[in-house]
C-alpha cells in the first residue's frame, strides 16, 4: 500500500500542487501455479444531489431564494484484476472522465467557483457513480475482471451511502 503523487494544476487560477492516490497492488498464486495481479485505487470526489439541486433550483424560482445544494466528499475504490501493465495516471484518467469532480489540492475563489459549476454540472447519485466507473473500466481491455465499490459521505443523512457494483463476469467478483 502507498502513497501516489501526481501534480494537479487549480482549475482556473493555475496553482498546482500534489493530489496523493492511495494504491495497493496485489498478486496471487492459485495451486495451479497461476498468477493473478490485482491493483487497488482509491480516488475522492465531490457528489453533487441531483434532488437537491432541483430544490435548489425550485426554491429560486418559486420564492427567489437561494439555496446551497447538499454536496459531500466521496470515495471510490476500484479494485482491479488486469492482464499487462495498468498504470496509475490510466485509473485517474477513467476516474476524472466517468465523475468529473475530483477534489482540489490548490485553490483560489475563482477555482472555488469553478469547482462549484463543475459540481452542478455533474449531479450525481451515489448508483450514478458506481454505475459511470463501471462503464469506463467495462472499456478497458486490460480489465480481466473488476469490482467498484463507492461512498457518499453524506452531509445531509444519518448514514451515508454506498454502492457497490462488479463486472459480472462468472466466477469473478461476487
């Protein structure tokens, strides 16, 4: 398990600093003498409720107030049984394409604003997630097999929520 860094630039201010992925990779030997090499990528973004945005939305139009959308950190872990060679920078780039909302190292008022569009923009439910990961990793052909697995740190609930979702190939994750 360690420690990824790769320099992100701010959104609009052009400050960059380190975002730092937690990865672990994994191989296995079966009593066949088989090797299966697995790596683990967790990524954290902001999710947006779609339901509250649409709140939002009404309450500005109905009574002319405004209203702040509840949106939260999130998680995803990816774990991921490949064939060759994955790289780290190839699970980001899936990562930033399916969600869009990674959180920011560096950031100013204008990257502020800009990531607060940006989580307008991209709405999404905790299934929307899972379900958006599971399309960009269901694309790469170096994916043997794969299980996503996300949680919406929620700001508004009690409890927070999850999703898990596989590749759903036989015999693989359940």
């Amino acid at each position: 398990n360690f420690s990824y860094p790769i320099i992100q630039k701010a959104l609009r201010s052009g400050l960059e600093g380190y975002q730092y992925y937690n990865v672990s990779l994994e191989g296995r030997h079966d009593k066949d003498g088989n090797f299966t090499k697995f790596v683990h990528f967790d990524y954290v973004y902001s999710s947006a409720c779609p339901c509250s945005f649409e709140l939002g939305m009404q309450a500005m139009e109905e009574r002319n107030t405004a209203i702040v959308s509840h949106s939260q950190r999130s998680k995803s872990r990816m774990t991921i049984e490949f064939d060759g060679m994955v790289w780290i920078e190839d699970l980001l780039d899936m990562s930033n394409a399916a969600l869009a909302t990674e959180t920011q190292v560096m950031v100013k008022r204008q990257d502020e604003q800009a990531f607060a569009e940006m989580n307008g923009a991209y709405t999404k439910f905790v299934e929307d997630a899972a379900r958006l990961l599971h399309e960009q990793l269901n694309s790469e052909p170096k994916s043997a097999d794969f299980q996503v697995a996300c949680a919406h740190l929620e700001s508004l609930h009690s409890h927070d929520a999850l999703a898990v979702i596989n590749k759903g190939i036989p015999g693989g994750y359940n």
